[in-house]
C-alpha cells in the first residue's frame, strides 16, 4: 500500500459505496447529506436525494454491470468506499470468502480502472488475540486487507470494532451480535455467560465511524491504517451486565446477574453434559450466542487511534462508551418493548 498522500482525485463529484445497505453504509449517507454517492445495490434498496444507486454483486467480474455500465461507472467516481461484506461469522465459509475477499478484489480491478483511491472497511478483529482462534470471518477480512495492501492502489483500511448505533439516539440500520446478546439478556433467555468479567468487549458508535469515514474521503487522504476503537477505554463485560441491571427502566421482575464461567468450562462441561437436554429452539439461540460471545470480548484492549490522528480528521473525539451504551441499550429496549411507555424518554430525559 502506498504510503500517506492527498490522493489525487479526478474532477468527478460521485462516491462509489458498496454495502451501501449495511450500518456504516447506511451512517456514512445520513452523516454526509451535501456529498453526492452512487451505491452499488444487491439485495436491500437504498434511498435519499443525494443518493442514486446501480444493481450489481460484488462477486461477479465487472461487480455484475454490463461493459458499458461498467466503464460509464468508472468514468464517474471519485473515490471508492468498500463497506459490502457478511459479517455474520456464522455464514458458510465459502459465501463468507466470496463476499469479503473476492468481493474486494473485484472492487479493487474497479479502482484500478477508474484510477481512484479505495477506502476499505475492515475490522478490528483482524489484530490477533492470544485467547481465540481467529474466525472464517476474521481470516476473509485479513485476506483482504492483503489484497489492499499488494494492489498497488492509493487506498486506506479503516479497522472498526463492534459497531453500535448513533451515540445519541443508538438508533442503528441492521442490529448486530451485541444487540442480539443483550435482547438475549433483557429477556431473561442468557442464564450464563461463558467469559470472565473483566474481558473487555470494544465497541464504537456509528456516527464516529461515518465521521472518520467522511473525513478521510473528503481530506483525500491514502495510505493509512486506521484504527476505530475504544481502546483502553473499553468496558469491560460486568460494566456492560451492570448497565443492563440498573440503567433500563422496566416492569415485572427484575433482572438477574447472569453468571460467568470459562469457555473452556461451557466446552468441556455444560456442552457435553447439559446441552442435549435444551429445547431446539433454546438450543439454536445458544449455539449462537457462544459462538459470538467468542468475537465479542477480549482480555486486552484492541489498538486504537490515536487522539493526534482524530485532531487531524477535524471530527469530534469518540463518546464515552457508556454514552453509547447507554443510548444503544434505551432503543434496544425500545424496540422490543419492554419498557413501560412513560420511560421512553429515559435516555435524553
């Protein structure tokens, strides 16, 4: 990868997204209503009058557009950003790779064409953590950076942690594995958690990902590795339990603490002994949620950028976590409703 440049961009006014659908996607269109973006849409149509949209798929050569669309394309964009990937580590491992590493190899031949700079959306998962193997999905996501780094292209990897809602509103486009653990917890439905209190579990708003996003495309800036995270000011699982316990309003009986036990001890243990004697259906939901509880939590915190590098992007500094927390939690409870009407104003009130 080159290093740090003000790209040079063409005198073209268009920004290409891909996985324009998806939650940095659909953060980085509300946050930048003045800039003009053309999407390449699959399955989920997007809207808005700074936005127009072309049908194609990542997967196939020329993203599935004809010739002439293809080149017409590529005589209209300024810069690229590369959002479109499965995230849900629980997919095939074949659909995973088609999608985030030949997907963004097809992506980087559009650059390549077009002769503008590629800013890729990858993850902060791809750093390696001593107390899990890395996932199908955080192997396609390595891959792919490799692919951005040996392109040759003018081109900056923005790394995100957990991505949460709007630091405000926590409204947010798709809910994620974190919402899906918490919804867990609210209902009464996650009995354990097999990891130890202290892991940290990193997260970052949405909006501060658009901001940086934005920021980058509109300073021109390439050649960079971007690291989104908390940091060290990551909270860790009991902080996470503790806003859970006492900062969402509710009826009927009060949640309890769920207890924590290793990862070695659900594998060896409960899995083997306990598990059999499940509900399908209970079965299914703790299949996958050990399965994200894995992703989710680390015993160090993540790398992050560093206050000197957020100065220079002229963008806010990233909220308090349990700002966003507490914001996330407050629409989550919202949306299934299981807090009384007169406390739906908690968060802002």
């Amino acid at each position: 990868m080159k290093p740090y440049v003000a790209a040079r961009i063409p005198e073209r006014d268009l920004i290409f997204v891909t996985g324009a659908g998806g939650v940095v996607g659909q953060a980085l269109l509300q946050r930048f209503p003045h800039r003009r973006f053309i999407c390449l849409v699959h399955k989920k149509p997007v809207g808005g009058s700074n936005v127009s949209a072309v049908c194609g798929d990542v997967r196939q050569p020329l993203l599935g557009l004809s010739p002439d669309a293809y080149d017409n394309l590529a005589r209209r964009i300024s810069c690229i950003v590369h959002s479109a990937a499965i995230t849900d580590f629980t997919m095939p491992k074949d659909e995973i790779l088609a999608v985030n590493v030949d997907g963004t190899q097809r992506v980087l031949e559009l650059a390549a064409r077009a002769g503008v700079p590629v800013y890729h959306i990858s993850t902060a998962f791809v750093h390696p953590r001593e107390e899990c193997d890395p996932t199908p999905y955080e192997r396609s996501k390595t891959a792919a950076e490799g692919l951005v780094k040996e392109s040759g292209l003018g081109a900056t990897i923005v790394r995100p942690s957990v991505i949460l809602g709007d630091s405000v509103t926590g409204e947010i486009a798709n809910f994620q594995g974190f919402h899906f653990l918490v919804a867990l917890f609210l209902k009464g439905l996650l009995p354990f958690v097999p990891t130890r209190p202290d892991s940290y579990i990193d997260f970052v708003p949405q909006d501060f990902v658009a901001d940086a996003i934005g920021a980058l495309v509109e300073q021109r800036r390439t050649g960079e590795e971007v690291w989104l995270t908390a940091g060290t000011r990551a909270l860790r699982i009991d902080d996470i339990v503790d806003g859970c316990l006492t900062d969402i309003p509710r009826e009927g009986a009060p949640l309890g603490r769920p207890n924590m036990i290793s990862q070695d001890t659900y594998e060896r243990l409960f899995k083997p002994v306990f598990f059999h004697a499940l509900p399908k259906g209970q079965k299914k939901l703790m299949d996958r949620a050990m399965t994200m509880v894995k992703y989710l939590n680390t015993l160090e915190p993540l790398p992050c950028a560093s206050p000197a590098l957020v100065r220079s992007l002229k963008i806010p500094q990233m909220p308090d976590p349990r700002v966003t927390l507490r914001s996330t939690l407050s629409f989550l409870a919202q949306h299934y409703r299981m807090v009384p009407e007169r406390a739906r104003t908690w968060a802002t009130g």
